[in-house]
C-alpha cells in the first residue's frame, strides 16, 4: 500500500501543463516551463564530427543554439521536414548549469493541462530499454501521450558535445 501511495505521489508531482508535439505520429509532451520558444524551421549550421542526432546550430538574437533532431536522438527515421516542422527551444538542466537547446519535432500542437488522474508510471520493458526521460504516460482524449523529462532525454556526455558545437 506504501509503494502505491508513493507512486501516486510522484505522478501529482508531474501533474502540470505540457506543450504537445508529434514525432512519427506519435504525440509527446514536455513541461511548459522547460520551453523558451517555438520556431518554424530554419537553416542550421552543421558542425563536423558531431554525433548523427545533432544537426548543428543557429543564431537566435545573438546567441548560438545547438539543435538536435529528436527523432534520431530517439533512433527513429528522420524523414524530410516540411512547412509544420519546428524547433522547440528548451532549456535541460545538468548537475552544474542549464543548457539551451533546439529539438527539431514533426509539428506542435497544443498547450495541454495534464492532471495525476491521467498519468500512469511508464512502463517497464526490461533492462535493455532505457526509459527513464519518459516521465510517465497521459491518457486522455482517447489517445496516450508521452511525457518527456527533457533533463534526461540526452546523456551528459552528450550535453557536453552540444555546448562544444556551439
């Protein structure tokens, strides 16, 4: 009973408002107070000898952001981009700093308030399958949406190799 009233607890915790997109029909949402900004998709700067998933960098008002494409962050096929395509820039915290970052997605939808009520643990695949930026799965509308920990979406190596690129 003490590990179902502390599952519950963590899911209150990420109760909240998520910014809704798509990637691979699939919808995922991560924490309005991790999104900085919405852009269409522009040009990028590449930068040599980065990892596959990182797809340069851009100037926006002065400062240079990496951007990742997260549909190869997450071993999905890229595909073109088109007019719906667009870059969310965030902010992931590590240990030490926050780090701006683009993340190129298929298309936004909407803003979403997600309640405890919808959001159940996500699931355990074994030990092979890494879940832990999944933040827990929301139901509603008939449909399951991801819920993405950005924090943890990239390794901090990773983190590392982005704030070298830009």
């Amino acid at each position: 009973m003490a590990k179902l009233d502390q599952q519950q607890n963590n899911l209150s915790r990420i109760e909240g408002k998520y910014l809704m997109f798509s990637l691979n029909g699939e919808e995922y949402g991560i924490g309005i107070l991790k999104v900085k900004e919405i852009i269409g998709i522009m040009p990028v700067t590449t930068i040599p000898q980065t990892p596959d998933f990182v797809k340069g960098v851009f100037n926006l008002r002065g400062k240079v952001i990496p951007v990742i494409d997260l549909k190869l962050c997450f071993g999905m096929p890229s595909g073109d981009y088109n007019d719906r395509t667009a870059i969310i820039v965030t902010e992931l915290k590590t240990e030490t700093q926050l780090h701006t970052m683009g993340m190129v997605v298929d298309s936004v939808s909407e803003v979403k308030p997600i309640k405890a009520g919808e959001i159940e643990a996500p699931p355990a695949f074994g030990v092979s399958v890494a879940v832990g930026c999944i933040l827990g799965m929301a139901k509603s509308d008939g449909k399951v949406r991801i819920l993405l920990n950005i924090d943890k979406v990239l390794k901090n190596e990773e983190i590392a190799s982005l704030d070298q690129a830009a």
